[in-house]
C-alpha cells in the first residue's frame, strides 16, 4: 500500500517537473497546443542595400528555421555580402553561444542586451545585425523576414545565382503554421487532445503540398520556378527521418508515402550547395541531448545517416 501512494506522489512531481521544464522550453496556451514566441521584425520598406556597414548572419546549424536563411544565402551565393557567423548550442545552460570570441561577444543573450532589447522570451536564431560603431542594430531575427532580406540583396554574379520567387501567402502560411510549426506542435503537445489535433492538421498539410506538387508537375513545388515555399518545406522534410518522426512523434503517416515530396526533397537536396546547410550529426545531438522533457535519457537512437536516407530516393 506504501508503494502505491509513493508511485502516484511520484507521478505528480514528475508531471509537475516535467511541465515547468516544458514551459521554459516550449510554451504552450491553456489548451495544451504549443505557441512559438513572436519575432524582432522591421519595417515592411526597409531597404538592406542601403546598408553600409558588413551584415552578419547569425546562425546555429542545428536549427531549421537558421537552415531557411542559410539556404538562400547558398541560392544566392550571399558571401561577399554576408557574413555568416554560426554559433553552437550550450545544452548545459539551454542558449547559444559563439565558439570564438565575436567582436567582444560570448553569449547570444549579450548581443540582445547590447540591442537594448531587453524583453524577450528567449535570445534566439537566426539573428540579422550589423554594427554602427559600438552599437548592435538588430535587423531582424524573425526567419520568414530574413529570408526575404537576404533575396532582396543586389548581387553582382546574378547569373552564378538561382532567383527565388515570391508565391501565394496563404500557402506559405500553411507550411509555416502546420509543417515547421507542425512537427512542433506535436512533438511539445501537453496532452493527447492537442497532439491529435497538430497530428491530424500537420498531415493534412502534407497532403495539400503533395497534391501541389503533382498539379503544377514540374521540379518546384509550384511548378519550373523556385519559390520561398520550397525554402520553407525543405528544413523541416529534411530532418523527417532523423529527428521528427521519432522524437517529435509525427507518426501518423510515413513519410514514404508521400512520393511527390519524396522526389521533390531529392531534387532540392541535389541543388547546388544545399547539402552543405544540412549538419546530420548536430541535429542528432543538439535534439536528442538538449530537448530533455521529451528525451530525458539523452540516448540517440541508431539511425541510417541523410545519404543513405537520400540514395534511397534516387
């Protein structure tokens, strides 16, 4: 009889434990459905080519939402334009940091401070800033802006870079809201009702890019030209097997049987530079090591490596 009122106390601190770590991690609404924090955004007219001094694009190669922006920087073949700084994650203490020191900075965290932007739920990447003087002036750190800011840039070896078109916003928001979104509804839902929910709108999504994809019936999502809504998909399909399907729990489905996507992520993948924004063996450690509540044994499991996850496809 000790031992049964031991395991229930015990369930209750665990539950309780588990939830305040979840609620530093990934916070939730009173309905248990995960919520992603609001970005540092600037004006719509904003014009980057203005810029004079460097821009700095901050990065942690871990992160899909940095894959986005490092996609274009690679499309566009950004180098002279835009210095790329990554840094890593600090499991210990749950932010990211520089591996060297950068212009006086060692933590993420410093940067925002040195901005003045001293309310913010989290320091986090991607980061766009450039420097006036001694002063941070934060461009951006919201990634569907960033990316926009880096297609924008003027590039004198136009015809080195591939163009990336703007496309229907609803069908973005699709991507972004259901799919990159998605896959982390699912795997922070706080209880069964939620995760069915992100479960069933998350596949639901993938269905509509599918039957995207065969309508337009060329190598793109919507047809012969490369859009944003390819550089939205591509991080998220690309960690499927790795990392969402196991950790995140977005089962409901095999990604397999979505062959016009199968395809589709072959053909990106196969893109010039791409396969360099793509970092298997620190998606595997920083997801399965640094998102305690849902892995608190921090064992990675065995899993084939991203070229022969891709050789299988071609």
């Amino acid at each position: 009889m000790q031992n049964k009122y031991l395991i229930k106390a015990s369930k209750k601190f665990l539950f309780w434990f588990w939830t305040q770590l979840m609620n530093g991690f990934a916070p939730s609404d009173i309905q248990g459905n995960y919520r992603r924090p609001s970005g540092i955004t600037i004006n719509n007219e904003y014009d980057i080519n203005n810029e004079i001094e460097p821009i700095y694009l901050l990065v942690g190669n871990s992160c899909p939402w940095c894959q986005r922006t490092l996609l274009v920087h690679k499309i566009k073949n950004l180098s002279k334009k835009v210095k790329v700084v990554f840094l890593k994650a600090d499991i210990e203490h749950g932010e990211w940091i520089f591996d060297t020191n950068f212009r006086g900075f060692m933590r993420l965290s410093n940067i925002y401070k040195k901005a003045n932007k001293k309310k913010f739920f989290r320091a986090t990447l991607p980061l766009l800033i450039n420097f006036e003087k001694d002063k941070v002036k934060i461009l951006s750190n919201e990634s569907s802006q960033i990316i926009r800011l880096l297609n924008s840039i003027e590039n004198e070896s136009k015809n080195q870079a591939l163009d990336i078109k703007d496309c229907n916003q609803k069908f973005l928001d699709l991507i972004h809201n259901n799919i990159n979104d998605g896959v982390y509804k699912c795997g922070f839902a706080r209880n069964q009702s939620s995760y069915e929910k992100a479960s069933k709108n998350l596949f639901k999504a993938l269905n509509e890019v599918e039957n995207t994809i065969n309508r337009n019936k060329g190598d793109w999502i919507f047809g012969e030209e490369l859009t944003y809504a390819d550089i939205y998909l591509f991080p998220t399909l690309v960690r499927w097997e790795l990392i969402y399907s196991k950790l995140f729990k977005c089962t409901e489905k095999e990604i397999s049987d979505f062959r016009k996507i199968i395809e589709w992520r072959l053909k990106f993948f196969k893109l010039f530079n791409v396969d360099e924004t793509c970092y298997e063996n620190e998606w595997k450690k920083d997801y399965y090591k640094a998102l305690f509540p849902l892995n608190p044994n921090q064992i990675i499991p065995v899993l084939p490596s991203l070229k022969e996850i891709m050789s299988l496809e071609s």
